[in-house]
C-alpha cells in the first residue's frame, strides 16, 4: 500500500459568520433545543447574556475542516481517506450568533505504517480568541 497523502505541518483553514439561521438549523436537524441555543431572554439573564452557539455545530465545522484536507491531499488509488473520530474535544469560551470564526487544521503526526494522519484543530473567533480546540484522526482505507 502507498504512503500517507499528508504530511506534517500541512494545514488548511475554513472561515465562517455564525448565523442565527445556522444555530436554528441545527437545532431542528439535531433536536437539540435547548435554551442556550434559541430563547434570547433566558440567556440575557446568564453570565453569558445572549443565546451560545451549540458545541456539536462547531464540530460539524470541524469536520468541514478534515474534508478540505482530503482535498488538498493527492489522491491515492489504492485507498480512500475517513474519518476515525475527534479526540480532546474542548469548548474554550463562548460563540455567539454573529461571531466570525476561523478553524484551523494542522497535521501534527503521520503514522505510514498504520496510514493515519492526526491533526491539531484550533478554531478562533474574529478576536483572535480561542473557541475551541481538538484533534482529528484520518485513515486511509484500503479500496478492495
């Protein structure tokens, strides 16, 4: 089988405004209703004092991340590239309807042997302020 497409230091960034039509979206799609996300008076009374955006929403944007470095990979004919999971998952402070934020994704290791690729993934809102961080695990599957 042939190498690891990606190699260490290799990153891609993704940009996006958080609307308030992506929050309610996901919440119809996911069910995940919950006043954090869409009722403004009760978060006006939080430490936070207006509606968050839902964590998972950010993973999704992650995961946006992952399949532009696929992209930016060459392909390679013998396998095809898939996601193993998100590890070390954290939510740094808040994101609001609003906020601009860009995610980076980095390659921090390629492991040939096993054709998997772990990247670093930092997303910031337009503050500069760090929002969320995890790592990110790709493997190249053999086609058969």
């Amino acid at each position: 089988m042939g190498e690891v497409p990606v190699r260490i230091g290799q990153s891609v960034r993704f940009s996006k405004t958080v609307g308030e039509s992506d929050v309610y979206l996901f919440a119809g799609i996911t069910g995940d209703l919950s006043p954090n996300h869409v009722n403004e008076q009760v978060m006006a009374a939080s430490a936070y004092g207006r509606r968050i955006a839902h964590g998972a929403l950010l993973v999704g944007f992650m995961s946006t991340c992952s399949t532009r470095m696929i992209e930016a990979a060459p392909p390679t004919p013998d396998a095809i590239p898939v996601s193993l999971g998100y590890d070390r998952i954290r939510f740094l402070a808040p994101v609001f309807i609003g906020d601009t934020l860009t995610l980076t994704y980095t390659i921090v290791e390629v492991d040939p042997a096993r054709r998997r690729s772990r990247a670093r993934i930092e997303a910031a809102n337009q503050h500069g302020t760090l929002v969320a961080v995890a790592e990110h695990i790709l493997k190249w599957v053999a086609n058969i």
